[in-house]
C-alpha cells in the first residue's frame, strides 16, 4: 500500500508540474516545474524535479543574507537559484553536469534578468571554485561515488582556506559520509512537509578543525592514486555563464 501511494504520488507530481509549465511557465519564456531525468546510465547523478518555493524557504529560514555565498550543487534548470534570490541572498551559483539542465537554466536567467547568477557545466566533484562559499546547497544529487568525491573537494577547499562552511543537505541519502568527517558536525534537522513523503534536510557546520599537513600529504597521496587508477575523468574545466543586468 505505501509503494502503491508513493508511486501515486510522483504521478500527481508529474503532472502537476508540467500543468504549471503550461499554464503558467511557457508564456513566460521559463521552464523550471517540468520533470526529467537526464543523466544517462554511466553516472550515479538523480532525476531532476523541483520543490516548491514555500518548500525551498523552509529550508533556508534562518540562513539568507545579502552578504552570504551560496552554491548549488546539482542545480537543475536554476529553480533553487531564483527562489533563493527571492529570499535574500546576493550571491547565488550553481554547478550542473547534464549540458541539456544547463542551458534551459542559462535561457531561466536570462528571461527572469537575474543579477550576478554564475552557471558552471562541471561534474561538481571536479568543480574547483569551492572556496568562498558560504552555505553548500544539495537536494540529493548523486550517489554514493561521487559523493564521496565531493565530499573530498569541499575538505581539500576548507583546508586551504578554513571558514565557517555550512552543508545544507535535503533528502541526504548519503548523510553518513557527512557524519564521518571530522570538519563537520551536524548542527539541526528539519522536516519539510511534502507529497507523497516529506523532505528531511540535515544542516551540517565545518568546525574549522582542519586536517593537519600529515594528513594532507596522505590525502595528496591517495588522490594521485585515484587519478592513475581512473585514468584522469571527468573534465577539469569548466564552462560558465554569468548574467548580469546592465
């Protein structure tokens, strides 16, 4: 009976959301509400869909601020993006993999003239634009692989330059990576009403405990493993866009 709801509900999601896109997107040149799932079967990258403005507020209730940085890893078509504007953070950019997300996200910005939004298409385990962030934004991205390689970038990024980092993480199917790392303690949960199922969203802090040259030199020694043994994928470099009102 619980299977049966749940997949009763992502077909209620499904077409509610591309019944907004008709009647209330398409006219306006933005595409956001409409489902897809992109990524092929080489990656361990999720479906993309959104969540509601009122839903993406919850979850920010306490962390907007214009003097705040953001990142959202995994950002789809940019929907997080424009409702986190909407919330009060200035500086706000997104990493996506699917080229397909990235451009409809691109045409998103353009047609609602968002200020100083960067889009990068990179793996966000490769992006190496981390450092300055101040909150970290994933909505269940990807799997355990590439979140273990995310993880490591945000960890080689607060040993270069220790802040206060905070990882905001919704539907966190890989929290226990999170949890192990000794940068990082959990510092609240929330629930965020949802159908079919709410939304559990695990809020982690850095605790500038960084790891000492010791453990770098480990670190760097298993990352060039890891390299040899993957024979260098994924690419290096990234494509932005930036948009800025004149």
């Amino acid at each position: 009976m619980r299977i049966f709801l749940y997949r009763l509900g992502r077909v209620y999601l499904a077409v509610k959301n591309a019944l907004v896109y008709l009647f209330c997107e398409k006219r306006r040149g933005i595409d956001f509400a409409r489902m897809r799932r992109p990524y092929g079967a080489h990656s361990d990258s999720l479906w993309y869909e959104t969540i509601t403005a009122r839903q993406i507020q919850s979850i920010l209730r306490g962390y907007a601020g214009e003097e705040k940085r953001l990142l959202d890893v995994g950002c789809g078509k940019g929907y997080f993006i424009y409702c986190a504007k909407q919330a009060g953070f200035r500086f706000v950019d997104g990493v996506e993999l699917n080229d397909g997300l990235y451009r409809v996200a691109q045409r998103n910005m353009r047609a609602l003239h968002m200020k100083d939004v960067r889009l990068f298409l990179q793996d966000a385990a490769n992006f190496a634009g981390l450092d300055g962030y101040d909150i970290l934004y994933m909505f269940n991205p990807f799997g355990m692989l590439t979140m273990h390689r995310f993880a490591r970038s945000v960890r080689e990024s607060l040993a270069r330059k220790p802040l206060r980092l905070v990882v905001i993480y919704a539907h966190p199917m890989q929290r226990g990576q999170w949890e192990a790392l000794p940068e990082f303690r959990l510092k609240e949960t929330r629930t965020v009403k949802r159908f079919p199922r709410n939304i559990t969203v695990f809020y982690y802090e850095s605790t500038c405990k960084i790891v000492d040259k010791s453990f770098r030199e480990t670190l760097a020694g298993c990352l060039g493993e890891a390299r040899q043994v993957t024979g260098g994928t994924g690419d290096g470099g990234a494509s932005e866009t930036k948009y800025t009102e004149q």
